[in-house]
C-alpha cells in the first residue's frame, strides 16, 4: 500500500464515519423525545455531515479520478465504505442512539484534536474546525448519558442494554491496521493508543457519574474500517442514494 | 407527566454589549438549559454568552404599579444634561 | 418572559361597568400601537383567541417538519441535504418560539401538544398532503413557505408582543426557506426531462391547496373581523392570497411551469391575476380530518411523543435528583 492509497483510505474513514452518523441522526428529526432535541440533535446531524463534506471532498482530490464528495458519499456501494460498524448500527430508542453517539464522540474528539497537528496541512485544517464541533458533541451526549444513567430506573436499565449491545463496535475505533501505520509513521495518522488512553479516562468517568457498569471485555466486532459491514450499511445506502442512482443523467 | 421547567435565555451578541432576553425553552436542568439555549438561540451565530435563568426566579413588576414607580422620575429633569444652560463658548462640557 | 400569564381567569368578579371601562381602554392601546404584555390586563376572548391562533400556528410549524423531514435521508446531494435538515431545523425552532409565546398567555406546551394529539387541535391542513418526489421539497419551499411569509409578515405587527417579537424571529429565519425551494425548482427545470415532469407535477399538486393556507374567503372567515379589530391581524384572507397568486404567477412562467388553473389571467383592468374557483370542499374536508395524510402525521407525532416519555421523565428525575444534592450540599 502506497502512500497516497493510505491517505485516501484514512480519509474515507473519517468522511465515512461523520457521514454515517450523520445520516441516521436525520432518521430522528421529526419524532426526537423533545422539541429542543430536535434542534441539538440536528445540530450534531449538521456539524457531521459538514465535516464529511470536507474529508469526502479532499479525498476525492487525493484519488484523483474526478469523484467530488457527492459522487464519494452517493455512489459507492457496501464495499467501498470505510466507516466503523458502531456508526452504522440503528438508532434503535434514544438511549441507544445517545449511548452510540457519545462512545464514537468520546473516539472522535481526541481523534480530531490529535489530528490538529496532522503533517498534512489539509488534515489539519478541517480537523481544526471540526475538534471543536465535536469537543460540543462529547459533552452534550456526556450529559444526556448522565441524565438517562442516573435518571428513573427504567432509563438506567435501558441505557446498560444500550451500552452492553453497543460496547463490541468500540473495539475496531482503536485497532490500528496497515492504513494507520503507514501513516502514523508518516506524521499523518493520529496515535490510536493515545486516542484510546483519553476515551478510556473519558468512558470510565462517565459511566461512573452514569451510575453505569462498564462492561466486561470481551470480543469485539471489527471490519467496518476494512469495508467487511454488518447489514445495516445497505439499507442506509439504499435511502441515502436512492435520486443519484435512479436518475443517473441528473444534477440537483 | 409534568412538562420540563422553563427558563428564561439572555444571550450576549457582541462583545461590550449586555446580555439580552431573547425568548424561552424547556429544560430539565441548568446544563441542559444552556445547551438547549445554545443549540435554539444561537445557530447562526447570535451569541457569544448564555445566560439562563428558571422563569420561576424572575420577579416582575406589576403592570399596575408603572404609575408609581415610574411616572415619579419623569419630571426630575435635573438629572438630564440638557437641563443646564451653559454658553456656547465654553468647551469641553 | 413568562411571569405570571396575563389572563383574568383567577380576578374577582368585576362589574359589568367596570369590565367595558377596562374593555375601553384595552381597545384605546391597541387603536394606538401599544403592545400588549403578558402581564398586562386583557379580555379574555383576546387571550383566548390568541392562543388558539398561536397554538394552531406552533403546531403547523411541528407537523410541517415530516412532509420534509421524510426527505432529509434521500437529498439527492450532501448540500441539499445539510440546507434542508437546517430548514426542517428552523421549524422545530419556530415551532418552540411560538409554544413559548402561548406559554405566557398561561397555556402550557405540554397541554397544547396533548389537545393536538387528540384531534382537538387544528394545524394547517397543507400538511395533510404527501411529499412523493424530490420537487415536492422545492414546491414546499416556492410555495408554502412563499404562502407561510405572505401570512406572517403581517404579525410581526401583531398587537401582543411576546407573538410579534417570535414571528419578527421567524419571519428573518425563513427569509432562505423560500429561495431555497425555488433554487430547487430551477435545477429541475433546467435539468432532464424527467427532473422537469417532477417539477411540473409537484406544481400540480401544491397549487391548490397554496391557495387555500390563506383560510377561507372573507365572508366564510369566522375570526378575521374581531381578529382585526384586535390588531391579530391586519389583511384579509382573500387580499393575501391574491398577493400570492400575483407573486407566483410570474415565477412559474419563468420556471416554464403552468400552475394547474385554465382561468388563470392577468387583468389588466385591476392590475391582479383573476384565478379560478377554489374547491372549499376539499379544504373543509382536510381540515376535518379526511385528507390524504393527517393520520399519518398525528400519528408520527403522537408515537415520537408516547415513545419519549420515559426520556423526557428520565431526565426530569434527573433534575430533580441534582437539586436535591445541591440543596443537601449547602
């Protein structure tokens, strides 16, 4: 694997990841638990989606066969995805897609803050931008965590089922493969050791002012970042590019 | 099932400015309130500040009452500069 | 802010004379431009009216986010989809806006949705129609938020405050709503054939029922003359929506659409657009529950509800959990 394939791959990764989320954070608007959820859930949907426009964008750059971010996001298949299964997994109730969200933005903010620093200046700057969208995103589930965690007891058991469904996908977030390596040793990729030793701190504390059990570890689903997918990932696809596809001769 | 508290958001625009009511929203506490206040009434970059207050700790005047608070200050015109009758040659007043 | 509401439900009984006198003066401010407060005296048919238009008018704001929302997982492009969810966005913000400004005549959000929920609340019957293509996005967009601004530029002049100051909110908000919809139809019509048979057909279909958020003619119109004479509102029914009809006409000629309407003519001789007959069985039909889609939309509504419960109850013993530690703390 060459220099320019890993960088290529690396940044699917990121785009794919915020895109993802992104979408099923659509799937909510119009029946959130609360009016003023609909509004900061869609926030988050908006901070996302943006990103994944920059890291799509300069992907496609860096392919160089002439795919913009829409042609990246709307017409590649299952295969080609790079995002993590955890992104992918249905917004099943609030907790779990709370619980899924603030496993990934507890990952994603030290991610993007490490990648500040990224020796690819392009890196660096949509990283720069988006760390502080995501320090938001971090605190925000941090605290819905805590409320739905320490709130009724039938919240609390909900979320532990959230969180005891949801902990297997956490694992792939952090292992690192040739892709990471490559440019890890190239002052690109951010350090996943290090990136895992603050989501550690970050997950351990909250789960504790959640009044939640951690839990035990144990194994762990991966292949998302590889393009091996869990089911999910084709009925997104078959919604999110459902115009592109059937009128191919078209631009919106 | 009771509804979240009100509260009541003050947002800060600009910078030597004061904090401003600019409307209301539901929380069931204050970090969610401010959060709430964020993501409602800041989106295209209103703010620089939040406040919020639980509408609950607010006390108002009574509509009823403006003729005795505030009518008593409108005839001490002494406390206006225009008051004062100084010639036009002297500056710096 | 909402500090104790300004209805009279829990005063004295006062005498007849003394309540026109208070009537009298009540109508003086409102004849002069003075705002009305919460807190302020007011009779109660006011504040009943109130309510009741701006509870239909928050409701409208939340229903009307699923035609659009059901889009937001199908936007044919990463920037459509980040302008439409901000709009979808905009309505949930508009819809809050508005509850709060009913909060302060002394209704409370949760009553309102409850009396939505239950068929006992109106919202804006053009909800009640299906979103089938992408145009109908842009159609929404052109149309119902063009219909939605000609309505509310009007309130912001409102003679109760806390309601002009959230539509002066809503109405600078929405200034992108409309454009955005017609940008929308403008690709389509310049784009393939079938992107242009969807625009056309979208047209077809949000006419009519455009035509008809206006509310009945003016001699239908139950509320329109105390609602003037209370400075609620300030245009009639019939002279909005011909100011509709006349912005649109042109803008679908430059789309090269042709709004499904064979009587449509410009009449030179009182400078507006003549149109045909509007078919008020249809919208009183809607409006009562019988159009192609207000099963679905309360029932999304209703379900987002019921299925929230123990989020929203989750984090209200939450709150009051952390005050008790707090107060314990002291």
């Amino acid at each position: 694997m060459n220099q320019r394939q890993a960088l290529y791959e690396y940044l699917l990764r990121l785009g794919d990841n915020a895109l993802i989320l992104g979408q099923r954070l659509t799937e909510w608007i119009g029946h959130a638990p609360a009016l003023e959820e609909e509004l900061g859930s869609a926030n988050v949907a908006l901070d996302l989606i943006g990103q994944a426009r920059g890291w799509l964008a300069y992907a496609g750059t860096v392919e160089g066969a002439g795919r913009d971010e829409d042609t990246l996001a709307l017409q590649r298949d299952v295969l080609d995805f790079r995002n993590a299964l955890l992104l992918e997994q249905p917004n099943g109730h609030y907790g779990d897609t709370i619980a899924r969200q603030y496993l990934f933005d507890a990952f994603h903010y030290p991610l993007l803050e490490a990648l500040r620093g990224c020796a690819d200046q392009h890196i660096a700057a949509i990283a720069a931008k988006s760390y502080k969208e995501a320090g938001y995103h971090r605190r925000r589930s941090a605290e819905w965590m805590v409320r739905l965690g320490d709130g009724t007891a039938e919240s609390h058991a909900k979320l532990q089922r959230s969180v005891d469904t949801l902990w297997p996908y956490t694992g792939e977030l952090f292992t690192p493969d040739e892709v990471d390596r490559t440019l890890q040793s190239l002052g690109v990729a951010a350090d996943l050791t290090a990136v895992y030793q603050t989501w550690d701190e970050d997950v351990a504390r909250t789960l504790k002012t959640a009044t939640l059990q951690r839990p035990q570890a144990g194994w762990m689903q991966s292949g998302g970042k590889q393009g091996r997918h869990s089911e999910q990932l084709g009925y997104i696809l078959a919604q999110m590019q459902f115009l592109p596809r059937a009128y191919p001769d078209a631009r919106w | 099932m009771k509804d979240w508290p009100l509260w009541e958001v003050f947002i800060r625009s600009r910078h030597g400015l004061a904090h401003k009511h600019v409307g209301s929203l539901h929380a069931s506490d204050a970090a969610m309130a401010l959060a709430n206040a964020r993501d409602v009434y800041t989106r295209r970059g209103e703010g620089m500040s939040i406040w919020v207050v639980r509408s609950t700790d607010i006390t108002a005047s009574a509509p009823g009452d403006k003729a005795i608070l505030f009518d008593p200050s409108e005839d001490k015109v002494y406390r206006h500069p225009t008051f004062y009758e100084i010639p036009d040659e002297v500056d710096n007043l | 802010m909402h500090i104790q509401p300004g209805h009279t439900g829990g005063e004295p009984t006062r005498s007849a004379e003394a309540l026109a006198e208070l009537e009298q003066a009540f109508q003086e401010k409102i004849d002069a431009e003075i705002k009305i407060e919460p807190k302020d005296w007011m009779p109660e048919a006011y504040r009943q009216s109130l309510v009741r238009q701006i509870s239909q008018h928050a409701h409208s704001e939340i229903v009307g986010m699923l035609p659009e929302g059901n889009w937001l997982t199908r936007a044919p492009s990463l920037r459509r989809k980040l302008i439409l969810l901000a709009k979808v966005q905009d309505e949930a913000g508009h819809g809050l806006y508005l509850y709060s400004a009913a909060e302060t005549l002394g209704a409370s959000r949760e009553a309102l949705i409850e009396a939505l929920h239950a068929g006992k609340a109106k919202y804006s019957s053009i909800f009640n129609y299906p979103t089938l293509t992408w145009a109908d996005v842009g159609a929404i967009g052109w149309l119902v938020d063009g219909a939605a601004l000609i309505n509310q530029i009007p309130l912001c002049r409102c003679s109760y405050g806390p309601y002009a100051r959230a539509m002066r909110r809503i109405c600078k908000e929405e200034s992108f709503h409309q454009r955005q919809g017609y940008e929308i139809m403008l690709v389509l019509c310049r784009g393939t054939a079938a992107q242009k048979r969807m625009a056309q057909d979208a047209l077809e279909r949000w006419w009519w029922p455009s035509l008809m958020m206006f509310g009945p003619p003016d001699a239908e119109s139950s509320h329109t003359q105390q609602s003037m004479r209370w400075k609620i509102k300030r245009h009639t029914n019939d002279a909005l929506r011909q100011k509709f009809v006349d912005q649109s006409v042109p803008q679908a000629d430059y789309l090269g659409l042709t709004p499904p309407d064979p009587e449509l003519k410009w009449n030179e001789q009182i400078g507006h657009y003549d149109f045909g007959a509007i078919d008020w069985g249809e919208f009183w039909r809607v409006l009562k529950g019988d159009g192609p889609c207000n099963r679905e939309r309360i029932e999304a509504r209703r379900r987002a509800y019921d299925e929230g419960r123990w989020v929203r109850e989750a984090a209200l013993a939450f709150g009051a959990k952390q005050a008790r530690r707090a107060h314990g703390a002291e």
